[in-house]
C-alpha cells in the first residue's frame, strides 16, 4: 500500500463512469452519513482500486467491488486511508478481472465549519439560529464529502439522492429534482443523472431559502435563492443571468447544457463564487443587490462575478482543465470574458477601462521573484489552494487580452467555438486552446504565446529616439530592480502625435530598431523626431503598448517621457493609456528605476482628471507612497498629503456630496474613493461634513444625506478621529454594524475600522474579527490596517497565529492574513524577525505567500533607502504642494 502515497496523481488502473450517491445530512448533530456505488472500468491487472477519501469514516464492512459480467463479489482484504495524502486504499487478494463493475462503499462525515467540502452554514429565521448544509469542493475537497476520484480529469456522470431531509427545507444539486417522497417531518429528494463532469463540479444545498425565477428564450429555468424576506435582493443577479446565459450562446455558439440553472446565496463562503454546473454559489455580498442599500461598486460586482461563474457554465464545466496546471484556462478565461459580458449589458460602465485593474494586479504579482509561470506544476493536492491567485485569474485573462487584440475579436470568437465543440464534455491543456486558435488564425500562436504561460514575469521595454531612429530594448521587469533574463515575444502598438497613427510589430529579439520616418510615416516636422531637434512641436508624443492591451511595462528616456506629461495635461491620451504611464511610472519608482520626485511631477499632471478607473489607481499609488515617505521622509509626509489632497480637489468640487440625477454609474463609485481619500490624507473639511452626514444617518438609516455610494467614506472619516479618549465614533459604527442584516454594509464598515490611527482601536477592531459576530470569511476585509496600526498588527496576528491557522488552517483565506499585515512593512530588520517567526510556526499552506510577503517587504526597505537618499526631493515636494492651479 506505501507505493501509493506522496503521488501527485492517482493511478490508473481503474476509470470511473457513473456514481450513484446517496447522502444523509443532520443539520442538528452537524453529522452525515452516505453511500456511493461506482460504476467503474478495470483496465489493468491489479490488486488495488485507490481513490480519493479525506476526514471520512468509512465502513470496511460495506466495500465491496461486483464484477460486471460475472456478478462475482469481491471484498477487500485491507482498507486504509492515507490522511495525509487523502486517499483510500483498497487491498483485494486477488487480481481483479478487467472490464466493467460497481464499487460499493458506505462512510460517514462530519458537516464541518471550514467552509470546504460538505459543511454547515449558520443563518437567522425569526430570531432563531439554524443551520444549512453546503459543499464547496473546488478545488480537492470532494473527496472530504464522499470518496471519489477526485482528479478534473476523471469525468463521470452522477445520480444523487439525497435522505433525511426536513420536509419544509429546500434541497438543491446540479440537476433538476427527480422525485420527492415526504414521510412525515423529513422527506426523500433524488435528482435527474448529471451530464458527464468532474467531481470538483458536483453540489448541494440545503436550507431554508426564498427565490426570484425567469426564463431564458430558449426555455431554461434560471432562479436566484437567497435567506427568506431578501428574495428582490436576486432580482439583479436573476436579470444578469437571463441575459448573459443567452450571450454564451451566442459567443460560443453552443447552447447552455442543463435544463436549469440556480444560483444561491451562502451566508459563510469563503470564495467569492463557486461555478458547480447548474448549482452556482456565492457570497451574499457576491449576488445580492439591495436598491436601497447597495452602492454602485456592489452592483457591479454581483454583475462581473455572476458573467464570470457562467462563463464556467462553458469554460471549465463543458470543456475542463486536464490537471490543475492548466488552471488559467478556467479562471483567466473566464475573467476575461466575464468583462466581454458585462460590457455587452452596460456599455455605459467602460468596463474594459476598469479591466486595467486586473491587469494591474497581474503585473504587481508577477513582478516579484517569487512569482510563478501561468502554467504550474502541481505535486500534491495541498499545493492546488495557492494558485487561485493573481496569476491564473488575472494575468491569464490579461494575456488572452492581448492574444484577442493581436488575431482581431471575430477570428479569436470563431477559434474559440471550435475549441469548445472540439473538447465538449472532455478534458484540455493549454496547447489544445493554442491549437484552435492556430488553426482559426493562421499565426504561430503556440511560439507566441509559450513564452508567456510557461515562464514567469514580463518584460519592460525601454524606448529611445536616436538620429531619427526609434529604438526597443527588452528586459525582465522585477519590482526589486534585479535583472532578470527572461526573453518575450512581445506585440508592440504604438501611437505617434495623434491615435490616427497606429502601428504594430513583434518584438521577437531583444532589442529592435526601427526607422521613424519609414515606420510611422512621419517625420520630425509632425513631432516624431529627436526630442533634442529644435524643429520638435512641442506637443509630440509617443506612447508604446496603445490602451494597455500588452503584458509589459514601457520605460521611456526622459524627453519622450516629459512629451507625454505634456499630452497628458493637454488631454490629448486616451483613459487608457493615462492610467498605463502613470501605473508604468509607478511600478519603475518602486524598482528605482526612476526618482521618487519625477513620479510625484508626473502625479501633477494628473489634477484635471474624471476618469473612474485613472482616478481610482491614481489613488491607490498615493496610498502607497504616503507609506513609503511616512518610513523614508517622516518630515516631508504632511506636505505630500497636502499635495495629494491639491490634486484631488477639482474632481472632488466637480462631484460634490450629492449624487446628482441621472449621474453616470462611474461617478457614484469615484465620489466614494475621492472622499475616503481626502479623509486618508487628513483633509479637515471632508473629516467635518462626513461626521456631519453619519450623524444624520445614525438617527435615520434612510437619510438621503448618506448614500450607499459614500458610506464608506463616511465609515473610515470618522475612523480618522476616533482614538482611545474619543470611543464615540468606532462605538457608533459597531453599532450600525450589529444592527444590519446586509453583508454589504457589514463588510463596509470591516473595511473602515482598521483604518484608526489609534493603535488602541486598532488592537480593538483585531481581536473583534476572531470574535462569532465576525462571519470567517469576512474577518480579513479588517485587516487594512492604517501606517501607525501595523506594529500592533504584527503583534496581534503573532500572539493569535495558532488560533489564526487552526481555524483558517488551509485555503486562500490564511494567506490573506499573512500578505494583509506582512507585506506593509519596509525594513531589513522585520525582513528577518517575519523569517524567523514563520520557522517556528510553519504552515504549508502559506509558503508561497509567505515568501512573496517577504519579498514585499525587502522591496518597500529598498525603495525607503533610496527615497531617504534623493537628492533635492524635498525642494521638489515644497513646490508641488504649494502650487497653485
């Protein structure tokens, strides 16, 4: 039996084809009992069927295998679980026949609270707390609700049957109810067979639930679910479905493959959706939509989460990932074309704008050293949780950007079409997605795009004019300033004076050179030219990688760069690209490649702009350095916040309080940002009129004087003052937090608390996220702790790190503790004190983390010496932010 464990993957002498499970949950003693028949193809000698079984107790006594053709019934001579490796063994005495049989086996769980595999949910009814049963089994943790192969690439159809069930609960799996037998108080729910899927797809929910239901045009039943008395909560999420459902159709030209599908709110999640086919889950927060009491920001969440759980529908469901390797094909496709979606219903929202963020993301992740490839090998199920990252979701879904933008939209729809009639209900690799869209395009799209999925990082491409010449060089771009040597094959787009000049090529060496006048078509005359040429109009520009559409980062030489500041003031770039020099230029002063002064010159330029998605990363990057001078220039750090707060007053007066009618979605979601902001930067009369309006709304919930849109806003102001002699504001807060039953409002003011500058509160509002009033899923929104807060944060997660990993012990949601309180800080010291603390409580589930987090730090303590030692910074500071406008 030892030959099978520590294996990444399962053997393969027996493939599974159809289950028939039964389960029997006890919402009141939170246990379950079940039994599962396998019909099952033996196809090579062997003495040993393993399969996957994790914190299951199964009955020896019950297994047994029954060879199809002879009906001879074989029982095992030993049966162990390995729980390390979470397998089950089965020892025969004999060899097994080949062909087909049944595997019998019947087990036992436990409905635990880890928020994986099958586990129980709490929720109110009338005062009274109950509980709900749920599976989350993405990504191994069937396993842990019944034994399985539980591997994405052992697909197999399913029949589920669920016993015990309180008749007036409902009772939800990915197909539609077969039959219901009632006997007295509980009742006998089985559903219709599933089409052919993996295990990680499979679902259940029990509880009680009201619901919201349309119909697609072709006939499928789509509902929304969610706690009794907050059903015109779904109806958002019910009419982005409808609609989106009918999109897929279209774009993938195959229909939805269920006849139904449903989508339920789950009170404790620990993601933020969950795709099971027909079945999809969700945070509340995710799903639900209150007229009244949602912000903008919520309404387009629950629109881009549900286009992204449905893509699965099509994109992992239909067509599935052979290994978890190939993981980005799920999550970075469907992030992509949940933006593709969203931009279909609300054009108005410019979410391609906002799909920078991703991007964003993407390039800050794979900045580090410590990143890894798009493609990962994975060894061992426990290593599968930490690539659920920014790699897979949001670098993935950046590179089928910039593959769509290279083979044009129609060519890479059709491609895509045929992909997945191809590899309908099977398995795929990464190479099968590059075959298609070789096929369809006719490009060499396999070389093109290796490059960027099996190596890690990005290139920054650094530009130059030279005697007429434009000039490329390619180098692996790492926030730490280290040189990497990785090499890319790059598309370039470029823009010379004016978006009518548009051209491209790929950078396939690296370093190029290019002929302005034969390239471009212009001369120095129109602005093209050397910047140092007297004849250079002084409004020239050129920018590289047009509307961010490329993976990489662009390095200009100071004249081009002073020519696009230039363009900038002038409004002459799109949205687009003003958020790419300016996040570039933020990511080159990190890796001190460019001075911390130029970066805040460049900032300057920015103090006219209304656009959501610039302003929003505008301030981000403000955050940002305000940390890195409170640590390097303390003395300069209350003129930079008095600059930041300059350049945010023209769209703060043109946004006001109020939300004005008919205002743009965009608006509402930038008045929030731009007032918690000011509030961030000590801005006095914001901190005022915010104390103001929550005062209002403390004696009326309804009053129009606070929005959903700025509440947050509100929340973290009165946060600024709050202190261990001034309670009043953080009591109030607490308050509203207790007395609301929407997820929403509750994770706004998790959100707010921790920003305090009082060490006290902070330490305070800690300890209140390991308290049952915090839901585990939301205790890590606290953790925004504020610059003076982090020491106590430290301190705090290092005295609670036990309790912290037992209860959070594996799975994304621990490694948000780590990176939230770690990753802040900026100095060598702390680089070796965060070391040695994590050698003495090691936990497998963070490494990766871990070593990224630390990385951070080293980073930050870099960029504070470099910072510490600029010349004439504090000259340059002095004049921006006494600057008049």
């Amino acid at each position: 039996m030892e030959q099978f464990k520590g294996q990444p993957r399962l053997p393969k002498f027996a493939v599974p084809k159809r289950y028939e499970l039964r389960l029997k949950p006890d919402l009141t003693t939170c246990k379950f009992g079940g039994s599962v028949s396998v019909d099952l193809d033996i196809v090579a000698d062997t003495q040993f069927i393993v399969l996957n079984a994790a914190e299951l107790s199964v009955n020896a006594g019950s297994v047994s295998f029954t060879h199809g053709d002879s009906s001879k019934v074989f029982k095992p001579s030993k049966v162990e679980a390995f729980q390390e490796d979470g397998i089950l063994v089965l020892e025969f005495g004999e060899t097994l026949p080949i062909g087909p049989g049944v595997l019998a086996i019947g087990f036992e769980g436990i409905l635990n609270d880890n928020m994986k595999g099958f586990y129980r949910s709490t929720y109110e009814h009338n005062g009274e707390k109950k509980n709900m049963a749920v599976t989350q089994f993405e990504p191994v943790d069937a396993r842990r609700c019944f034994p399985c192969w539980d591997e994405p690439a052992w697909k197999a159809t399913f029949k589920i049957t669920l016993d015990g069930v309180p008749s007036e609960l409902v009772a939800l799996s990915n197909m539609s109810i077969l039959e219901e037998k009632v006997d007295g108080n509980l009742k006998t729910v089985s559903y219709l067979e599933s089409p052919i899927m993996s295990t990680y797809l499979v679902a259940v929910v029990i509880g009680l639930f009201d619901y919201v239901e349309d119909h697609t045009s072709d006939g499928v039943k789509v509902r929304v679910y969610c706690q009794v008395g907050k059903a015109n909560q779904g109806k958002f999420a019910l009419y982005v479905a409808v609609k989106t459902l009918e999109l897929y159709k279209e774009y993938f030209a195959v229909p939805y493959s269920l006849p139904k599908l449903d989508m339920v709110a789950i009170p404790d999640f620990s993601a933020g959706a969950m795709e099971n086919y027909g079945l999809v889950t969700y945070r509340e927060t995710a799903l639900l939509f209150d007229e009244q009491h949602s912000a903008a920001a919520n309404k387009q969440r629950v629109a881009t989460v549900v286009a992204h759980e449905l893509a699965h529908q099509w994109f992992g469901n239909l067509v599935t990932m052979e290994w978890w390797t190939h993981l980005w094909l799920n999550e970075g496709f469907a992030t992509w074309v949940s933006y593709l979606a969203t931009d279909s219903l609300f054009p108005e929202w410019k979410i391609w704008t906002q799909f920078l963020d991703e991007l964003t993301a993407g390039l800050k992740l794979d900045g580090l050293e410590e990143s890894h490839p798009i493609e990962v090998e994975i060894n061992h199920a426990a290593e599968v949780d930490e690539i659920f990252d920014a790699i897979s979701y949001k670098k993935g879904a950046s590179v089928i950007r910039m593959l769509q933008s290279y083979l044009g939209a129609e060519v890479f729809q059709r491609s895509l079409a045929s992909y997945i009639k191809k590899h309908a209900s099977s398995n795929a690799k990464t190479e099968d997605l590059w075959a298609a869209l070789e096929e369809g395009s006719g490009e060499p799209v396999n070389k093109l795009m290796n490059s960027w999925t099996k190596q890690k990082g990005y290139p920054v491409i650094s530009v130059k004019v030279k005697d007429q010449k434009l000039e490329f060089d390619q180098t692996q771009f790492y926030s730490s300033g280290s040189q990497g040597d990785g090499q890319w094959i790059v598309p370039i787009t470029l823009c010379c004076g004016s978006y009518d000049v548009r051209k491209s090529f790929l950078l396939q060496s690296k370093s190029e050179t290019l002929d302005i006048k034969e390239f471009l078509g212009c001369s120095v005359a129109t602005g093209c030219g050397s910047a140092s040429n007297k004849n250079n109009a002084v409004c020239s520009w050129i920018k590289v990688n047009v509307d961010q559409t490329g993976f990489y980062r662009v390095k200009y030489e100071e004249e081009l760069a002073a020519a696009l500041r230039n363009a900038i003031e002038k409004k002459h770039l799109s949205s687009t690209d003003r958020f790419g020099i300016l996040d570039d230029s933020f990511a080159l002063s990190m890796a001190r490649q460019q001075s911390f002064a130029s970066l805040l010159t460049l900032l300057s330029a920015y103090r006219e702009e209304l656009d959501y998605t610039v302003l929003s990363n505008l301030i981000t990057i403000s955050y940002k350095l305000a940390r890195i001078a409170a640590d390097a220039v303390p003395e300069l750090l209350d003129l930079i916040n008095q600059f930041f707060i300059g350049l945010l007053q023209y769209s703060a007066e043109k946004l006001g309080w109020q939300p004005k009618p008919g205002e743009s979605h965009l608006d509402a979601m930038l008045r929030g940002d731009i007032l918690t902001a000011l509030s961030v930067f000590g801005h006095d009369q914001t901190i005022d009129e915010a104390s103001r309006r929550f005062h209002a709304f403390l004696d009326d919930r309804n009053t129009p004087l606070l929005p959903p849109d700025i509440r947050r806003a509100a929340y973290v102001a009165v946060m600024q003052r709050a202190s261990a002699s001034n309670r009043s504001g953080y009591e109030s807060l607490l308050r509203v937090y207790r007395e609301t039953d929407l997820s929403q409002e509750k994770t706004r003011i998790l959100g707010s608390l921790a920003s305090c500058p009082d060490p006290n509160i902070t330490l305070e509002v800690l300890n209140f996220l390991l308290t049952p009033e915090v839901r585990s899923q939301d205790a890590v929104i606290g953790l925004a702790v504020s610059s003076e807060g982090r020491e106590t944060a430290w301190t705090w997660l290092k005295a609670n790190w036990e309790y912290i990993s037992k209860t959070w012990g594996s799975g994304f949601l621990i490694t948000r503790f780590v990176s939230a309180i770690v990753s802040s800080f900026a100095s060598f010291e702390k680089v070796k004190e965060i070391d040695e603390f994590f050698k003495a409580h090691p936990n497998p589930s963070i490494t990766r983390t871990l070593k990224q987090s630390i990385e951070r730090v080293q980073i930050n303590a870099k960029w504070v010496e470099s910072v510490k030692s600029e010349k004439n910074l504090a000259d340059a500071v002095k004049e921006l932010a006494y600057r008049k406008y």
